[in-house]
DNA sequence: TAGAATAATGAACGGTGTTCATTTATGGAG
DNA sequence: CTCCATAAATGAACACCGTTCATTATTCTA
C-alpha cells in the first residue's frame, strides 16, 4: 500500500514517539528497535524512517520530552512551597522521585551512547532544556537561600551532580550490594551539611 | 586448522582480554565485537566462545580488572600522605582522575546495560571489589577525618555517589554545555563544606 | 603408528539499523 | 469521470551484530 494517510505526518510522529516511549517503558532501549515499533504501530520499519533520519534522532526527541516531563515535575513539586530549604529540599526529592518513577525514560536520556568517536551534539533547544534544570536550581537557592549569584551558580552545578550520582547508584540494580540507604535520606544528610554550611 | 596451540588457555584468555580493551580504549564499548576482537587475535569469533560464555561475560571480566586498577590507582595515590584531610581529598581527585584518564574503560564499568529485565547478578568477587572501594573510603574517612564507624560508612557512601555524580557529568561529552568547572574545584567545594561540617 | 582427544573453524541462524527502487492510493486537472 | 502526477508506504536487500555447532585439522596418547 501507500498513501494511506490514516495519519498526518504529524500525527505519525506523535503515534511514532508514543509507541517509542511505551517500548523505553516496558523494556528499556534495549527494546526499541525499528521493527518492533513498526509493528507496535502498524506500520513497516521503512515508514520510520520518513519522519525520523534515524534511530538515534527518534532516542533523542523522546530524551528531549522526558527532559520537559522532567521539568515540569520539579515545577509542580515546588511552586507552592515557602521559599526556604524545604523547598530547596523538595526540588532534590523531585529530581530522584522523578527518576525513580520514569526509571527506564531517565536511563535513556543519560545512555552512554557515544556511537564511535563523534560527539553527537545535541540540539539548540535540547540544551536549552537542560540549562533550564540548572537555572531552576540556581533561582531557588537565590530566592530560598540567599545565595548571591555567583554562588548559585556552582552550586547548582554542583547539587547536580550530586543528586545525579546519587541517582544512579541507587537505580542501577547491580550496584544495590553496596547497601544504598533511600535516596531521600541521602540527600537530607547531603544538603543539611553541604547547603547549611552556607546558610547558617 | 585446529589444535594449533600457539598459545595456552590462560595466555588465550590474557590474549582476548588485552585486545579487547585495546578496542574499547580506542573505540568504546561500541567498538567491541566479536568479529573485530577475532580479527585482532588472529583467530575467529568462535574461538573467543570457547574461551568466554558470551560477550558480556568478556566485558564483565574486563570491567572487574578496571575495578582492580581503579582500586591499585586510588591507593598509589594516597598511601603516602599524612593522616588527615590532605589524604581524603587526594582519593577524591584520584577517582576522578582514574575516570578521565581510562574514560572508555570506566564508562564500561557503569554502563548501563540492562539487558532486558534481567539484573545480571555480578560474580562475587566482582562485587568484592566494589565492596573494596567503599572500604576504602570508609577506613580514610575514620582514620583521617576521626569518624566514628557508623558515621563514616554513610558518609562513604554518599561521598561515592557525588563523585560519581561529578565524574559523569564531566566526561559526558554531550553535557559539555552546562558549564562545569574543573572537577577537582567541584571536590575542594564539595568536601570542605560537606566534610568540615563533620570535622569542626 | 593408529586412534582418541581437542582446538579452531566457518557456515548458518536470527537479530539489528538503514536504504531505496517499487508499488499503490490519493487529490487535482482536464 | 477519467487520467495522471504526486506522495506515502512498502519490502527486499545490504552490511552488520552475537551466538551455535557440526566439521576439520592437529596434537597427544597408547
């Protein structure tokens, strides 16, 4: 067949990505494959490839969503909060609850990938969209803790990559011998230290 | 040809390894295939089978001998130094720097695998290692900074996941762009704040 | 020296991403 | 209403991947 136009080429991104993230969802990147989602959406693997260039530019649209998710989660976990550390506190719980309940979409978007030697650099707005993150951060440790602005900003970086690391290790099944503690306790001994070091 | 026994067992089993890390050194993971390896070895690809189950327990085998480097590394650096903050800060920056200087192997380490659902148990002594490390880490912190057992077991841990946290987000090429500072000024913030709270 | 044991092979299987000539349904023009 | 240009979907094909295993060639043993 062809030209069945059941779908607009917009709607066929979206039913494409849709199915993407089921398959990320049920069984990880191992699972999307071009001919699986194909027949997820009725369609033949060759069909994906006139939306998408590749593979890898579906990976990284779908990265690109879970990061906005990602986003707006921390958003809507924090806005009514008092503007002190428990809100500094409760956007770190976001960061990790966040990661926890979209385990398989968060280990996508931190993929080692690195097909080969190119450094695939991503997309303007994808970076954008991870500076974001960081100026959330940043904006609330100016508003909730003073931090002038310098401050906020290696700081920021820093909570990251923190609560980046702590993440991981607590996610990754394999690394579950090392005993891990909940990660909401680990970030309370974290900023209670590291962040109380500023405030008092 | 057969039973050509240029080389014994174990010196075939050596053989394998050190070619398969010389690919991933130059290639990444990526570059880790069967077919390669046994062109690299002068054999063929089902040679490696008689030798290892599967590719991933060849991997698994390399990642355990980076463990053991990363271990050796963290102790050649530190053995020396006197007891106190001096020397946990030199383990710090010297995990960090293993990272970046052996970057192809130590992201095989944590690469997130995930075949399937599969969480493939790891050999004990594997996990040993990694229990080493934590150790490590641990004893330092009692030893140089005056914790008390307990104390420096959280500590060790959390300690592990930010500079993991760190490691990762300054070797991942992609994330460039969110402007991180030298890893080794990230540490010196991390641990004067987080540690001196302990030790004042 | 004959035969058993074993190391290495390489063809084959089912999987992957990707390309592209071909086919086919449709929207518009005559 | 018919025809055709256009666009959409196909599916066969290519070059890879990990893995298996009957076969072969070599060495060791008796």
């Amino acid at each position: 067949m062809a030209r069945r136009k059941d779908h607009t080429p917009e709607q066929l991104k979206t039913l494409i990505r849709s199915a993407a993230e089921k398959l990320i969802y049920k069984k990880g990147l191992q699972g999307l494959t071009a001919r699986a989602l194909a027949q997820e959406i009725g369609y033949t693997p060759g069909t994906i490839y006139n939306t998408y260039q590749d593979m890898d530019a579906l990976i990284t649209d779908i990265n690109y969503e879970t990061l906005g998710r990602l986003y707006q989660f921390c958003q809507e976990r924090v806005y009514d909060l008092p503007m002190d550390f428990s809100k500094v506190r409760a956007l770190a719980y976001a960061y990790v609850d966040f990661a926890h309940k979209n385990q398989r979409a968060w280990e996508s978007v931190f993929a080692t990938a690195h097909k080969g030697d190119k450094t695939p650099r991503l997309p303007k707005d994808y970076q954008q969209r991870i500076l974001s993150l960081f100026e959330h951060i940043e904006i609330t440790l100016k508003e909730c803790l003073n931090f002038p602005s310098d401050r906020a900003r290696i700081t920021a970086r820093l909570m990251w990559a923190c609560l980046h690391g702590i993440t991981v290790l607590t996610l990754d099944g394999r690394l579950k011998l090392v005993g891990v503690e909940e990660p909401h306790e680990m970030i309370d001994d974290l900023l209670t230290k590291y962040l109380h070091h500023d405030v008092r």
